[in-house]
C-alpha cells in the first residue's frame, strides 16, 4: 500500500480525537449488548444495575465531548498538549473508560447467556480510582488558573463555558464512580 493509503494512528492524525471515537464505539457497544440480553427475570435487577452503570458511562462521554469541543480554542491549546495535566486527566479517563466499559460488556455477555456474573465493584477498587482522580483534578485545575491567568480576558464568555464543560466533566467523573460504589439495592 502506498503512503497516501496507509491508515495513521491517533497520534499522527488528532490523539483526542482518536481516543474520543474509541470512547464513542465502547459505549455503543455497551448499549447494544446490553439490549441483546433477554427480559428474563432471572436478570432483571442485574440488568437494570448494569444498565444504571451504562446510562452514568454515556453521562461521562457527553460531557468529554463538551470539553473537547473547546481543543481549537488558540487560547486552550496549552491545555490540551499532552504533557499538561488536563491531558494526564483526559488519558487516565479515557483508560479507565475502557476498563469499566470491558467489564460492563463482560457482565452483560454473561447475562445474556444467563451465566452467574458479578454485577458489583469493589468499593476499594473504585475509592483507589477515585483518589487518583482526586489528584488528576486538582492538579488540572491548576494548571486551569495559570493559563487564565497568562491570557487575561482574551475570550471571558469563552473560558466560562471551558469552566463549566470542564465542572461538568468532573461532575460526570465522580458520578460514575459512585453508581459503581452502590450497594445492591439501593
């Protein structure tokens, strides 16, 4: 194949971009396994859990795509480069995205086979994840106020709805995490 028609990795063409459609197929699939498992009742509380888990995950993917609508933003490119902490929280996010999400469709392959499965995490498990995106959080907004404070007002309006994508993303972040670290029944 020549050069021209060779695909090109995330990397080389837009690493968020490719990271974000990856995310993107993950909660698709996710929601289409999980209507292939039969109304049984034998499933029917594991699959409304699951369900909850997969309604907090699409949560999360919209509000990704609301910060990521702000990448051509002059201003917020710093943001973005992949050394700063904006980006250490996007990469963490997208891995633990596809962690969760391989787990959701495990358990929901399961239930369609009607095989037993384990439709709770572990509170240690998710309280480790949430600490480090605890640490990931403030660490971005940080580097948040340093460039604000390097551009001034060059776009207020602009910054604000950065703010507010950038809220509701860690909003979404920590909502996944507590749907995860429910007890059965409640």
């Amino acid at each position: 194949m020549d050069e021209a028609g060779r695909r090109k990795t995330s990397v080389e063409t837009d690493f968020w971009a490719g990271l974000f459609l990856d995310l993107t197929l993950r909660v698709e699939w996710v929601a289409q396994t999980l209507d292939s498992v039969p109304h049984g009742e034998a499933s029917a509380a594991a699959l409304v859990r699951l369900r909850s888990y997969a309604r907090a995950l699409e949560e999360l993917h919209r509000a990704i795509e609301h910060v990521h609508a702000h990448r051509a933003q002059p201003y917020l490119k710093p943001l973005f480069s992949l050394e700063g902490p904006l980006a250490g929280y996007l990469s963490r996010l997208f891995a633990w995205c596809d962690e969760v999400g391989a787990d959701f469709e495990r358990m929901a392959i399961s239930l369609r086979r009607r095989e037993p499965t384990m439709i709770v995490f572990s509170h240690k498990a998710v309280n480790g994840s949430y600490a480090q995106f605890d640490e990931l959080i403030s660490a971005m907004r940080r580097a948040d106020e340093i460039a604000r404070e390097l551009h001034g007002d060059e776009d207020a309006a602009g910054w604000r709805r950065f703010d507010e994508h950038l809220e509701e993303l860690i909003w979404a972040t920590e909502w996944l995490h507590m749907t995860l670290a429910r007890r059965p029944g409640e």
